[in-house]
C-alpha cells in the first residue's frame, strides 16, 4: 500500500533530488535572515531550534543511518583516519591561530569549523555519487563517513567548544570536557551512532524505515532546522575584519586536510591492508569539503561567537564553490 506521506524526493533522480534539498535549504537560510531582519523572530529562538534539531533530528538520523549499513572490517580505516583528522585539524589549527594573533573567542571558532567539513547530501556525498565510478557504493561509504565524523566531533571537537565558551572552563581538564559529552542531551547523535551500528549486526533493518522515506523526512527536517536557525542569527558585514579566520580555515580546509589525507593512505597502503578503490576516492574528495553547516550550529549551542561562525562558513563554502570545486571537477572529469 502505498504511503500517503511519501515526499517526491525520495523516489527522484538523486540530481534532482539534490536540487531539491539544496533550494530547499538555501529557501530555509534565507527565511531565517529574513524573519529576523523583518522582526518576526528573535534571533534567540535559533537555540533551542538548533538544540532540538541536534537532540532529536540528527541522533534518529545518526541511528537510521547506520543501522541501514553496517560497518565492514575495512571501515575500520575509515573510522581511523576520520578520527585523526577531526583531531589533528581541530587542535592543530588552535596554535596556528594564537600566531596569527587571534582572540580566545576566534580561536574556538577556527579550531571547530577547520575540524568539521560537509560531507553529506547536500555536497560531499553527492559529489561522491555523480563524480565516482561505483556511484552507488561511493554515496553509501560518503553517508557512514559523515556519520564517524559526527561521532569524532562530539567526542573531540565539543570539548574543545566547551572549552572555548567561556573562562571557568578554561582550566577544566580534557577528560572532563570530554566525559561531559556522555551525558549531555548534545551528544545523543554520538548514542544513536553507536546503537545503529551495534543494531546493524543483530537486528534486521526496520521495513517501515526501508520502504518509507523516513530517512528522508529527517534529513528535511534536519535541514530545515539547521539553515533556519542559522539564518536567523546571520550578520553579512565585517566578513573582511575577520580575514584571518577565513584564511586559517581555507588553508586548513584546502591544503592542510587534503594533504593529511594523502599522507594517510598512503601510510595505510604500505600496511598491506589498505581501503578499496571506491573507499579511496571517497575519502579523497571529503577532504577538499568546505566547514560543515555544524559550525554555526555548535558555536550557537555553546555560546560561542555565532556571528563569526556563521561568516566563516559562508564563505569558506563560497570559496570552495570557486576554486576547489572546479579543480575537483577537473581532476574526476
């Protein structure tokens, strides 16, 4: 029987389904600033839309995701080399940014958006599946990638947020900051992660979830949720004020984790045990992403500098559209 609920993205080409999402996206941001520049909203509701969408969205989201794929012995690599890169360009871009002469508050900023990168629908894995040979097994790798990296970044990168929002967590230990997660309704992407995983290999994927396109209404609502409530707390002047924080960010972005990236698997070749063609590839083009829609979200959800943050992912998205989009596209043609 079929559904009365089904949205017509679910069942179209996935090019225009991405068209779709993105209009619907870039509708959402944009209403967003438009409600509050009109006075419609206060900028403060952003929060707790951005908290309810972490909380609920994005952990049935983590669950689903995972459950529908189960993680393979070569994942492992993924998982691996995912984890140290979150780390190495979150915390690597910290010094990085005490000697350019940053803030406090523009280091935490810097630290987050260089460690977190689009790699979903909305681009990295759409740009796996139209660019790549096995297009299909590319998006299905691309998905569990973004997931590990929303694991990495709860348990790495929110410590640092936590650290970064204001002086009386200056001092507290890196243990704690990071125990925090575990018990913080903000790290629940990270429990429904893991329970998708573990289900995956016990228990049969839901058919309601198979056969309907709940996946799909999570990532509108998701969607919605974020770019909405970023909208509403967006500032488009002093960007250039900020020059270095878009210019730690790009280089982080655009040089510092592709050549990380290359560097790993080339290490993981030499193992003898290394990830498969598509894997590669896959890996590959998620490390020319731009900051990830959970920069502004994260910097809203720990009081950090939300209007920085939202200029810093604008425009380090702006810039990946281009200049390293179109050498991508050069290089996969």
């Amino acid at each position: 029987m079929p559904s009365a609920i089904i949205p017509l993205p679910r069942f179209m080409d996935p090019t225009l389904r991405f068209v779709i999402f993105g209009v619907f996206s870039s509708a959402c941001l944009w209403g967003g600033y438009v409600a509050r520049k009109r006075g419609w909203l206060d900028e403060t509701v952003s929060r707790p839309i951005h908290f309810h969408t972490v909380v609920w969205t994005w952990s049935l989201a983590a669950l689903f995701s995972l459950w529908k794929t189960p993680l393979q012995p070569q994942d492992l690599w993924l998982i691996v080399m995912q984890t140290a890169i979150v780390a190495a360009a979150g915390f690597g871009a910290i010094p990085v940014a005490r000697l350019c002469g940053c803030t406090r508050e523009q280091t935490g900023v810097i630290a987050i958006a260089s460690s977190v990168g689009n790699f979903g629908f909305t681009l990295g894995a759409y740009l796996c599946y139209t660019l790549l040979d096995d297009g299909a097994a590319a998006l299905t790798l691309a998905i569990v990638y973004v997931s590990i990296m929303q694991v990495a970044g709860v348990i790495l990168i929110y410590p640092l947020a936590r650290h970064y929002a204001g002086r009386s967590s200056a001092d507290t230990p890196l243990w704690r900051l990071i125990a925090a997660n575990f018990i913080d309704p903000r790290g629940l992407p990270l429990w429904g992660a893991v329970a998708g995983a573990v289900l995956a290999h016990h228990v049969p994927f839901p058919r309601v979830v198979r056969e309907y396109p709940l996946l799909d209404i999570l990532f509108f609502v998701g969607a919605f949720g974020g770019y909405f409530g970023i909208g509403l707390r967006l500032r488009l002047g002093r960007s250039l004020h900020d020059w270095k924080a878009h210019a730690i960010v790009a280089g982080m972005k655009f040089a510092f984790i592709p050549l990380l990236t290359l560097a790993m698997l080339r290490g993981i070749g030499l193992v003898g045990s290394g990830l498969g063609p598509t894997a590669r590839q896959v890996v590959l083009v998620c490390s020319c992403m731009p900051a990830a829609i959970w920069v502004p979200m994260m910097a809203n959800l720990f009081h950090l500098d939300i209007r920085l943050a939202g200029s810093v992912w604008l425009w380090n998205t702006i810039l990946f559209l281009l200049i390293p989009l179109p050498v991508l596209l050069w290089l996969l043609a």
